[in-house]
C-alpha cells in the first residue's frame, strides 16, 4: 500500500505516476511542509474571528524510524482575528463626590482586537451621588463615665449645632468636667471642645476639633484632649452641606423637565 499526496500549488502541468504493480492507494491529500523529519500542517484559521484567539496545526514525524530532531514544531500559537469586534466597557464605578451632585464616575473602555465598530463609547460621565443621610445631619453626642455608652448606667447627651458652656451643659444635666467620649455624626459636622466652661477666654487651656468619628479616651488623648477635662464645646455644621443640598435639588429639578 502506498499513500498518495498532492503537491501543494501544483499547476495542471504534472506527470501521473502509475500505482507499483502489487499497491493500491488508501489516501490522498495536500502534501505538507517537512522540517527536519517533522511533517507539519497548515495553520488553522484564528478560534476568534476578533479579538485574541489560538490557531493549531497538525505535526507529525515523519521519519520511519521515529527518530526526529527536537525541539518539536509547535502545534498552536497565538494569533489575532481579523475581524471588527465590539468594545469591551466594564461597570461604572461609584460617584468621586460623597455630597456634591457635580461629580464624575469612570468605567473601563477597551478594544479587544485590532479595530472596534463605532466610535469609542465614553469612559467618564457626570454623577450624583446616592442619598445619604449623613450629608444634611450634624449631630454630636458627649457620653459620661464610659466609651461611647459601652457601660450600662452612664450618661449620654445630643447636642445639635451651637455653643455650649459648662453652665448650658450643666442645665442639661452634664456632670462638669465628665465628658469621657464623643461621637461626631455628618460629614459636614465638626465639634471644637475646650479645657474651660468659657471657650478658654478667662483661662487658656487646650482646644482640639474633632471631625466625623468617634472618640473614645483613647483617641481624645491622641487628639489632645484630656480624658473627663471638657468643660466647654462648640458644634459647628460647615456651610458646604447646604450648598450641596441646593445643588442637589436644582439637579433633579433640571432632571425632571
């Protein structure tokens, strides 16, 4: 038996060989491409018509004894198809602003092969944040005689924006001097506390601000502020919450129409 094979762009100028006396032909095909006592095929069209893909091909040794070089042909490789693919475009990211409607969020835009249909869609666009209470709230609670209400039986007391000297926290049933922690709620909320009932006019003594948090002894003595020795506070709402929340309502009322 023998295996007959067409040469590759074989013209209409060719010789036939008559079949040996005795053998018969059991294949026929294109003949491949032999490097080296290896018979390699043709590379196959890309598994992705876009984008990054594998092509394969077949490879054989084609020496009787089986004895061919190394290192073998590979039989796979990575190729790119050729055709014009979609654009890949991931989530959109949260808002870049917490309370200010004018923020911007982005996404991932790419191509994922060597040209996109359509023009690039947008990796950025205008955002409003999500409603959050903690935007228009400015609320300060001072606790007596634990961390932050952790111990049953002390005192706690919500303070909202103002000043408070010993004498206004004492009408409100706070132990002078026992301001052991504090919570500061809003993200436009601060607190400055004092060492003396009189906001340190009489006598100087420490003053530390205290943005959003909470503060245990710990962390107040961190801050410079000693333990059970507040006599005075302020809690101050900055300006910029109303300003976000005046945009923020022109933004959906432009959004409504």
């Amino acid at each position: 038996k023998m295996i007959c094979e067409q040469a590759p762009d074989c013209g209409r100028n060719t010789i036939p060989v008559p079949v040996p006396d005795g053998e018969s032909v059991i294949n026929s095909g294109r003949a491949r491409q032999l490097q080296s006592g290896w018979a390699v095929g043709n590379w196959s069209e890309c598994s992705s018509p876009c984008g990054n893909g594998t092509q394969t091909r077949s490879v054989t040794c084609a020496d009787p004894d089986g004895a061919c070089p190394e290192p073998r042909p590979a039989n796979a490789q990575a190729c790119m198809g050729d055709g014009v693919c979609e654009w890949h475009t991931g989530p959109w990211g949260k808002c870049d602003k917490v309370c200010d409607p004018a923020g911007t969020q982005y996404r991932q835009v790419s191509c994922p092969g060597r040209e996109c249909s359509g023009p690039r869609p947008k990796q950025s666009r205008n955002c409003a944040p999500e409603n959050d209470p903690l935007c228009s709230i400015c609320k300060v609670t001072i606790y007596g005689g634990g961390n932050l209400g952790q111990q049953q039986g002390k005192w706690h007391l919500a303070l909202k924006p103002g000043e408070y000297s010993s004498a206004d926290l004492e009408h409100q049933g706070v132990k002078c001097d026992d301001i052991s922690s504090i919570k500061v709620e809003g993200h436009f909320c601060s607190t400055i506390v004092y060492e003396y009932g009189d906001f340190n006019k009489a006598h100087e003594g420490f003053k530390v601000t205290l943005e959003e948090g909470a503060y245990n002894r710990d962390r107040l003595a961190a801050e410079g502020a000693k333990d059970n020795d507040i006599s005075s506070l302020k809690v101050i709402k900055s300006g910029a919450s109303q300003m976000s929340f005046f945009f923020a309502t022109l933004f959906a009322l432009v959004a409504l129409r």
